[in-house]
C-alpha cells in the first residue's frame, strides 16, 4: 500500500525521537511540581547514631540520656575520669515549614509555569516534525517525478534513434544525425541515473522525518492539486503569527518564571517560621533505653548576609528584562519569517500557471517539430532542442507545483498554527 502523506505525518508524530525527548521533559516537570510542592507538608526523618566517649560531660550526659544515672556516678573521680561509654541514638524527628516569605508558593508556581512550557515545547516540536515530514514527503514525490520525465526522456529518445537509424539505412539521413542522437541517449542516460539517486536520497530523509531507522522503501501518493485556495491578506497572517505563534507562549511563561524568580528573592527580606519536633532513643546495648522528646518553634531573620538577598534581586530583575527583549526579537524574527514565507507563496502559486502554460506550449511546440522532422522539413537539431524544452516545462511544473506546497508549509510553521490536518 502506497504511504499518504497523513499517513508520513501520523508516523513522525508516534515515533519520533525529538517528541519523545519532549513527553520525558513533561515527566520530569511533573515530577519537579511534586517536589516543589513537598515543603507544604511535614518533614518526617529517621536516624540512627552510635557513637563511643569518655568525655566527662558527654559521658555523663549519655548515661543521664540512657536513665541509668545512680549515686555512684556522682562521685568526684568517676565524673572527672568516666570510662569510656557506647551509645546508640535513635531519632525521630519532624519539621515543617509554617511560613517562608512566599518562598515555598513562589517555587510552586515556577514549577507549575515550567509544567506549561514544557508542553509549548511540545506543541512546537510537534509543529516542526510535522513541517519537516510534509517537506521530505514533498521532496520524495518531486523526485519521483523528475525521475519519471527522465524516464519519458529517456524513452523518446530512443525511439528517436531507431527511427533514425531506419532512415541513415535508407540513406534519408547523415551519419552525424544518427550519432547525435546516440549522444543524447547517453547524456539521457546519465540523468536518468542521477534521478534515481536523488530518489533514494529524498527517500532517505523521509525515513529520516518519520523516526525510520532501517530506511524501508516508501511508495508515496502524488499530493499536487492543480487548483489552489486563495491565500488570506498578509495582515491576516501577521495577526495569526503574532497571537499564536509557541514561541512567543513559551515567552511568555519564560517572563511570569522570572517574576516568581523576583518574588523568591524578595523572600530573603521575610523572617522564615518552623515547627520543629524530635524523639530520642538512647541505649548503650539495648537492653534499657533513655527515651526523651523536644517540640519547638523557630523563628530566622537574616539582618545581614553580605548582600546576599540583593545580589539575588538584581540578578532576577535582569533575568527578567532579558526575556522581555528577547520577546521583542522573537515579535521581529516572527513577523519577518511569515513576510518572506508569504511572499514565497504568492511567488510559487503564480509560477504554476507560468510553468503551466510554458507545458502545454513545450508539448504542442514538440509535437509539430516531431511531425515536420519525419517529413524531412526540420533538422535533427530543431528535434533534440524541442525534445529539451519539454522535458525543462515538466520538470519546472512539477518543481513549481512541490515549491507551493512547501511555501504553504513554511507559511504555517512561521505563523505557529500548523498541525496534521494542515498537510492534507
């Protein structure tokens, strides 16, 4: 079954390799909104220590943690001199976060924004597979056809040199005819070869557009229409390009992700309020255990960090008047991709009813030479020249009919509202 050009964009858009880096970078951020939404809960930690001392104090300390302090140990010697005492610590503790300045909210809207402009980047990526499967598809199908006209060529050639082959034998023609036209034939040859080179290389970059690794033969189906839409006014365009386009989305949310950015550093202006909260465990050889517990609330203001909250300020608002002028550059860059694509198709669609009127004069112009050549009123040359101009209208047709098309797409892609119902 021959492969429809929908068909040659459904199969880019299932397995290609720069789509699916894109869905990973979603999980990822998906994953990255779970995380900056984990300080929102209690932080509930387990830990285990063992450690070994003869330290009056914290000898002293460890056995009064483990509850077998007796009246022994407060003998002046033993409290100067302890042995050497184990411990195993076992700790449960939890802290939570009541209060960061906005930190913490500011953080979970960066990651939700981040979220979205993961899937802009998708929706782009999708639009330049799209683009770039319908141009090698294009591609393939002009191939195909070059190399049929130079197959045509190739034929009529040849027939041309058996009929004059019967008439040098019937001494109608000079021998300089006949070998002319075996030149031609030759030359024919050669192209005919490098058609089907180009072919296998636009077949190539197809499999390429697709995500096809073992490069399997590909049968397309001809897209050219010989009626075309009329296209909408540029302005239309321009409106389209400038309100649509996922670049400027992404943007967008490049701008909002900075602001937050601005916000998380103002936070260093804010005091930060924790609950915090522990249960200890204390044994020398688990046998009796110490348990004791500790709750508490913690309130931080930084007075001073060496500039620290202001550097971050600065550095952010930056940031920020970074992707503002970049939005300016992608506003200029947008609108002059979707001029010069839109202009390349009002170019490529005038150029059809050229190409196609010079086609139809080129048959009709061979025709005539073909008849008067065998009636022995024309030279072999007038013949191999009239013979060269229509196999040049053809494939100028043809170039034509495939430059439209891939104006249409580059028009779509430059203005962000290309998909897979746009190719068909």
């Amino acid at each position: 079954m021959p492969l429809t050009l929908e068909e040659a964009v459904q199969k880019a858009l299932s397995r290609h390799p720069q789509i699916k880096a894109v869905m990973y970078q979603i999980e990822g951020e998906d994953a990255g909104l779970k995380g900056a939404r984990a300080p929102l809960y209690p932080q509930l930690h387990l830990a285990e220590k063992f450690n070994r001392t003869n330290n009056p104090m914290w000898a002293f300390g460890t056995r009064l943690n483990q509850e077998r302090i007796t009246r022994e140990d407060f003998d002046p010697d033993r409290l100067n001199d302890p042995d050497a005492i184990n411990n195993f610590n076992t700790s449960f503790s939890v802290s939570w976060q009541l209060f960061t300045g906005g930190r913490t909210r500011a953080g979970i809207e960066q990651a939700e924004q981040r979220q979205q402009l993961a899937l802009v980047l998708l929706q782009k990526t999708r639009q330049e597979v799209i683009a770039h499967t319908a141009k090698a598809y294009m591609g393939l199908v002009l191939a195909r056809e070059n190399l049929d006209v130079m197959g045509q060529a190739l034929d009529t050639a040849r027939s041309h040199v058996a009929f004059i082959e019967s008439r040098y034998r019937g001494g109608f023609v000079v021998k300089s005819d006949l070998l002319r036209a075996r030149v031609r034939v030759a030359e024919l040859e050669q192209k005919h070869l490098n058609a089907q080179s180009q072919v296998a290389v636009a077949q190539a970059a197809l499999n390429a557009a697709m995500g096809n690794a073992d490069n399997p033969s590909i049968r397309t189906t001809p897209p050219f229409k010989r009626s075309f839409e009329k296209d909408a006014p540029l302005e239309v365009w321009l409106e389209k390009a400038l309100s649509s386009h996922p670049d400027l989305g992404r943007l967008d949310l490049m701008r909002k992700i900075a602001e937050k950015e601005i916000q998380k550093a103002k936070a260093g202006h804010w005091p930060s309020l924790h609950l915090v909260g522990s249960y200890d465990l204390n044994t020398e050889d688990f046998g009796d255990m110490g348990d004791s517990y500790a709750v508490g609330a913690m309130a931080r203001l930084e007075l001073f960090g060496g500039g620290r909250t202001k550097a971050g300020i600065l550095a952010a608002t930056a940031a920020l008047k970074r992707v503002e002028a970049l939005k300016k550059a992608m506003r200029l860059k947008i609108a002059l991709q979707t001029r010069q694509a839109y202009y390349d198709a009002q170019s490529a669609r005038k150029r059809i009813e050229v190409a196609q009127s010079a086609l139809e004069q080129a048959e009709e112009g061979l025709r005539i030479v073909e008849n008067r050549y065998r009636n022995g009123m024309l030279t072999l040359v007038s013949l191999l020249d009239a013979e060269t101009a229509r196999r040049e209208a053809q494939l100028l047709h043809f170039k034509a009919l495939h430059d439209y098309k891939v104006a249409q797409i580059d028009l779509a892609l430059a203005v962000g509202i290309i998909d897979s119902e746009w190719v068909k």
